[in-house]
C-alpha cells in the first residue's frame, strides 16, 4: 500500500489509527509533513521538506489545535505556535504505508508501528537468526532500510492472574519499589512508632505481568525508574519490594529483581535538549520497558488505600488515606459499566483514588 492511498483512506476516516488519521490528514495542507511530538512542553514538527515556511506550518497545526474538543490536547499543544521543524526522511503517510507493507506481506517480525518520535518504523523481532532473516525479506520486497529500526525483544503475553495468587499486583497498575541493599545500605525509619527497615530507592508502578515463550513469567515496569535511579544505563539486578502502605518496604514484601532492562540509546542519537546550543539529551528512548523476575514464594499484602477525597474525571485524589480495604473479589469493567452502572474508581500511587466514567474510543 502507499503513500497517496493511506492519505487517501485517512482524509475518509478509515485507517483505524485514532489520533494517526488526523496526523496523516494534515499532509494535504503541509506537503512533506511528518508528524510532531511534544517534549519537555515543546512542540516538534517532522518536515521532509524546507518548501514551507516555519510560520505556515505552525499556523495550519495551531487552528486545529486551538479549538480541540479535548481539554487536555488544548493544554498539551499550547506552545504549537512555537513549535520547533525538524527535518525529517519519510512523511507520515510513508511511514504507515511502509508498516502496512510489512504487516500484510513480510512474516518474521513479532512486532511492527510507526514511531513518530523517531520518524521511522520499528520492527521487533523474537532473536537474532529472525532479525536477518526478516529484514532480509523486507530489503527483497523494497522497503528502505533507512526507515527502520529494529530490535531484538521476547514475544511478551499477558498472563492469566487473579487476586487469590501469590504475587501482585494483577494486570496492572499497583506501585512497587526499588531498592538494593548492596548498592545503598538500607536505614531504619520510625514508622508509626515502629522501626522498620527503609530502602532508599526510586517509587514506580508495576505494569503487567507478562510471559516471555521458555524463559518464563515476568513483571513488567518502566525502565526509567530503574536507570535514573541507579544512574546506569540498562541496570538489572536490583530488589523490586511490594510496599505494604507505600512507604519503606520491608523484607516480607521483596517480589523480585530487575532482570532484563533494554539500553537506551545515548548521545548524538536522542532528541535535542536545547536546540539552540545543539545539547542532545543523555539517554533516550522509545521503548520504556523493563522486566522483572519474580522471586519464590513472594507475596504482599492484599489491600487498596482510598483516599479522604477522591478525584473525578480525570482528576487526583488527596494523599490522606481514608482506610486500607481487603481485596475481596474482582469484576470486569463492563460488568461494573454494564450492570451495576457504577462509575469506575482507582487508587494509585500519585493519582490516589480517583473515579469516572467508562469511556470507549
């Protein structure tokens, strides 16, 4: 498929992309267009092009933006008028034609998307014997290999959980703590009149737990958290605790360790910091994942904090926890949206109890 035909199906509301459709659509307006990110509040425009003037690219991505219907997006793209052009290799719509070729024709890839971070297509495949053989296969059918990027990650699957296993959280969502005894020697802290062992370490939320083929089930979290604190890049081999009221963690609640955690790309490959000295950032990155190995036997305490007062739509709820509630049971969404036509509510570790409607888009 290309290039014209997925401009084509966009402007008629078809790829299926959600916020890409509106992406690809300005191409018709800004030839050469593509797409932008947002970092550090800046707004960044991909231009393959230098025939438009900077003003007239702003422009076109300012009256749409100005006017979005999401309050959010309003806020997030408040500095388009400013945005920074960038000059970029492929379009949008180039991009995408060249995902869909791969999706539709070429097998020996687990994973393929459009990264407009990075103006280019990453491809991941399960090792390294099917990364040369894949993009060997792509070369033959005339995808530039310029526009890729590939990498070597585990097939990841979710795992089927449930509250009454050993470990947690499950699905998502609830927070873990890193630490590491020989790396920072843990102190004691007064907790509620009580000395405990405290970790210094770095807060972060679990994500998911996931299977990786043969080498078994894992916990997925955000690599930052491990990197930034450890002030290493690809860090492995650090305590991950279930803190028991997100506060220090104690022995009991050690679920397991950092285990696999992807190098993020440094130096002259990241995005600029200060486009006007030309400073890059340090350490970059489109994949935030690490992986966690479980430890024998782990287990938490199987409670949810809810805040005094909690937020709605969207918004925080307050830090002061109201009580700790045991986990009792688990309904699906759509039975709560469904049938007993609640609002669905959540507690997190920065957000804390927040509620709102179920919303499908």
């Amino acid at each position: 498929m290309d290039a014209p035909s997925v401009l084509a199906q966009a402007e008629q509301g078809t790829l299926g992309r959600g916020e890409q459709d509106l992406l690809v659509r300005f191409e018709r307006q800004l030839p050469g267009f593509g797409g932008f990110y947002i970092e550090n509040g800046a707004v960044r425009v991909y231009m393959k092009t230098g025939s438009i003037p900077p003003a007239i690219v702003r422009s076109v991505l300012s009256k749409v933006y100005v006017a979005h219907p999401n309050s959010r997006v309003r806020t997030a793209m408040a500095d388009v008028i400013n945005a920074t052009i960038i000059q970029g290799a492929y379009t949008l719509s180039e991009l995408i034609a060249i995902q869909k070729r791969i999706e539709e024709s070429i097998p020996g890839w687990s994973g393929v998307g459009t990264n407009i971070v990075a103006n280019r297509v990453v491809v991941l495949f399960s090792d390294s014997a099917a990364m040369i053989s894949g993009l060997g296969a792509m070369e033959l059918a005339g995808v530039p290999a310029g526009a890729l990027t590939s990498l070597v990650i585990p097939a990841f699957r979710a795992t089927v959980v449930n509250f009454s296993q050993m470990t947690r959280p499950v699905r998502g969502g609830l927070p873990i703590f890193l630490g590491n005894e020989t790396y920072e020697p843990h102190t004691m802290k007064n907790l509620d009149g009580r000395w405990v062992p405290y970790w210094h370490g770095s807060p972060c939320s679990l994500g998911f737990n996931v299977n990786v083929g043969s080498s078994g089930d894992y916990f997925m979290t955000a690599s930052h958290c491990e990197n930034s604190w450890r002030g290493a890049n690809g860090a492995i081999g650090d305590s991950v605790f279930q803190p028991a009221r997100y506060d220090a963690p104690a022995p009991s609640g050690l679920m397991g360790v950092i285990s696999w955690n992807v190098y993020w790309t440094t130096g002259v490959n990241c995005p600029f910091s200060d486009v006007s000295t030309g400073a890059r950032f340090d350490f970059c990155t489109t994949a935030d994942v690490a992986l966690g190995q479980y430890v024998n036997g782990a287990s938490g305490e199987r409670k949810i904090a809810v805040s005094k007062y909690g937020g709605v739509n969207g918004d925080p709820g307050t830090d002061a926890i109201n009580n700790w509630y045991p986990i009792n049971a688990v309904l699906s969404p759509e039975y709560v949206d469904v049938t007993m036509h609640h609002q669905g509510n959540k507690s997190a570790g920065y957000t804390y109890t927040t509620s709102g409607p179920f919303v499908s888009e």
